[in-house]
C-alpha cells in the first residue's frame, strides 16, 4: 500500500490560546444545557417504554398466522410464521436478481484517506508549538472520502461521483402467512446473509465478476483510486414472529395508553413473552448507553469550561500541567455529581424511590468533594504555620 507524508508546524502564542478557551468556555456551557436535556429526555423515554412494553404484555394475544382471524381486528396479537413475497428484486446497473425479502448491493471505493497525528511542544510563556504529520495511504472504503478536505490536496484527489454505490431493494409486500406487514416492520428486516452469485459473460463497460462478486476496474490485482470492489447479500424468504396490532389483513405498530409506539419483530419462532423479554433487555441497554453519553458530555463540558485556568497556569509549563490534572479529577466529579443529579430528579418524576436513593449517592458525593477540598486547604497553610512557630521560638 502507497503511502506519503506532509509535516506542517504552527505556533499558538499565549494570548490566542486564551482566547480561543474563552470560546470553548462558552461552548462547554451550551453542551452542559444539551447534556442535562438528554439525559432528563433518557429517563422519561425508558420508564414510558417500560410501561409500555409491560402493559402490552399483559394483552397480547397469539394467533394462527396462516388463518383469517376477523375478530382480531384492533387487537394487539403476535403470530409466527414464514415471511413470504412474490416479488423478484433486481439490481438496476448490475445483472442481478433474486426473489428475496431484500437485497443489497455494497460498495468499497479505493480512495486515499488521510491520517493526522499531532505532537504539541509548550515553551515558557504560554506559547505552543503543534508538529502535525498528515500521513496519505490509499485504502478501501464503503464511504465517500472528501479529499477537498485534506491539507494536502495535490496528488491526493479521489473520485467526486462514484460509478456505483451501495443500495437497498425491499420487496413492496412481505407476508407472515395470511397478514400483510406495514413499513414499520419491513425496514427493521436487517439479517442479511451472502448472496451467491450466478456466472455472467454479458457486464456492464470495465466490470468483471471475481469470487466476491463484481469489480469495476482495469486490474484488480493493481487498483487505481476509483476502482471498486461489488458485492451482494439478500434476505431470504424466512420464518419470524411479530407483534403489533392487526388492522384488517395488515400488522401495524401498537400504541400504548402512554403514546409509546410498540412493533416487535424477531427471526426465528419465539414466543410473546420472549420478545416483550428481550425488548426489555434491549430498553435497559439503550438507556445506561444514553446515560453513559449524557456523562461523557457533562465531564467534557466542564473541561471546557475550566480550560481558561490551566491556559493561564500554562505561562509556567508544569504548573500548567499540574492545573490540568487538577481540572480533570474536578470536572470528573462535577459532570458525574450533575448527571446523578439530573438522572434523580427525573426519576422524581418517573420513580420517585429510585429517585430519593440516586439523589442521596449524589449528595454524599457532593460531601466528599467539599471535604477533599476543605482537607487540600488545610494541607496548603500546615507549613506556613510551622514556619511562624519556629520563627517565633527563635
């Protein structure tokens, strides 16, 4: 693989440097307001999502999907059975077809991409000096690389409009038995598998058929930026279990009391309780997910936010230093004490007894970081009074 290098060195005096985390200071304070909002927003959304999920439970009824169940019209019900369609997908550039629930065609592009690494070099004074090495190396993508965008641009130009590109085909009707599903559940169909690929003597201008599929090219054994490397996979006709509300011949998404939307689909034959099980599951995992986030964003916010502290310590480079460090334990602690307490005066709302228990971990933290600090304090004057001890008794 070919590669290059561009190294370029700038300087930030002192006074840009200030200036530029007075910026950050006011940014840190917009990601702390969207920080608190979306963790507030992740609470509400999991608790409406539990009830919901557990109300539907309790109401769901299983039928025969390969049998007209008129008086289930309105009803929430779940039904297992094989997903079916008449329909053959075609590719609109390539020859292939298939009778399938979907099919996909998946593109790699060969680009250059480009890789940058910094070194930062603090001088007294407050001033920096950044060395940063672009490295240049040609590679596989499945996503367009804007070269407009590199340091180096000359020499380093890849494609603005590709050949092909990655596509997906679904069918316009997809059946479990005798119930038709709506788009909500046709697009949450996502197990795709290899799609093995018939011999072609007839392809499009510069494309041959390998193994993988097709490349477009002069010599895949010596790619040039813009070839490409094509391949397929589909979803077969299958058997899964669903649940939602039956609107005629049709399975639609389920709404709970609450407004919380409900349409569960699953490969394979499970039973009603199984998939309500896992879709629990998964709730806890995209709210501790959202959780750790909203954490991430405080303690980054209130990075920049104090940035300005250590930017003015940095006029002496290791007590700079020292300050940082000292900034990061803080904003640690300030962005996780926030997010407790954000998280618990949600569930005020949500579940107030969890709510009461998070808020007290929040307070005894907010205690420790009031003692550590009234302990640091003391610590700092211990020697100036043994200084005038000792002073006084010579």
């Amino acid at each position: 693989m070919m590669s290059d290098q561009f190294t370029e060195v700038t300087h930030t005096s002192w006074p840009q440097r200030i200036g530029a985390s007075l910026k950050g200071l006011l940014i840190g304070i917009v990601l702390i307001i969207v920080g608190l909002g979306l963790l507030f927003w992740n609470e509400g959304r999991a608790v409406k999502t539990y009830k919901a999920l557990v109300e539907s439970q309790g109401v769901v009824i299983s039928i025969n999907a390969l049998e007209i169940a008129p008086q289930m019209n309105g009803k929430l019900v779940h039904l297992t059975g094989e997903a079916t369609t008449g329909q053959t997908l075609s590719d609109n550039l390539l020859p292939v077809n298939v009778q399938a629930l979907k099919l996909r065609r998946q593109v790699q592009t060969y680009q250059w991409n480009e890789i940058s690494h910094s070194e930062e070099k603090e001088s007294m004074g407050g001033d920096i000096e950044t060395v940063t090495t672009y490295t240049y190396e040609k590679r596989w993508s499945d996503a367009l690389i804007n070269s407009s965008d590199f340091k180096q641009q000359r020499g380093h130009k890849n494609p603005e409009n590709w050949r092909y590109k990655s596509e997906t085909w679904t069918a316009n009707h997809i059946s479990i038995g005798q119930y038709q599903l709506s788009e909500t559940y046709k697009d949450s169909i996502d197990n795709f598998q290899d799609l093995t690929l018939q011999n072609h003597t007839v392809l499009p201008k510069d494309v041959v058929q390998n193994s993988n599929g097709f490349y477009y090219g002069r010599d895949e054994r010596k790619p040039k930026i813009g070839d490409q490397k094509i391949s397929f996979n589909y979803i077969p006709i299958q058997t899964y279990s669903a649940i939602g509300d039956l609107q005629g011949s049709s399975l639609h998404q389920h709404i709970a009391s609450n407004g919380r939307t409900i349409a569960l689909l699953q490969a394979g034959p499970h039973t009603a309780d199984a998939m309500f099980e896992q879709a629990k599951t998964g709730n806890i995992m995209f709210t501790w997910g959202v959780r750790l986030a909203g954490t991430m964003l405080l303690i980054f916010a209130f990075n920049l936010i104090f940035k300005p502290l250590s930017v003015l310590a940095d006029i002496a480079p290791v007590f700079g230093k020292i300050v940082e460090i000292g900034i990061g334990i803080v904003s640690f602690l300030l962005g996780l004490i926030l997010a407790l307490v954000t998280i618990s005066i949600a569930w005020f709302f949500y579940r107030p007894l969890l709510g009461l228990a998070l808020l007290t971990i929040a307070i005894g933290l907010v205690y420790l970081l009031k003692r550590k600090t009234t302990q640091a304090a003391i610590a700092s004057q211990v020697p100036q009074e043994t200084d005038g001890s000792l002073s006084a008794g010579n």
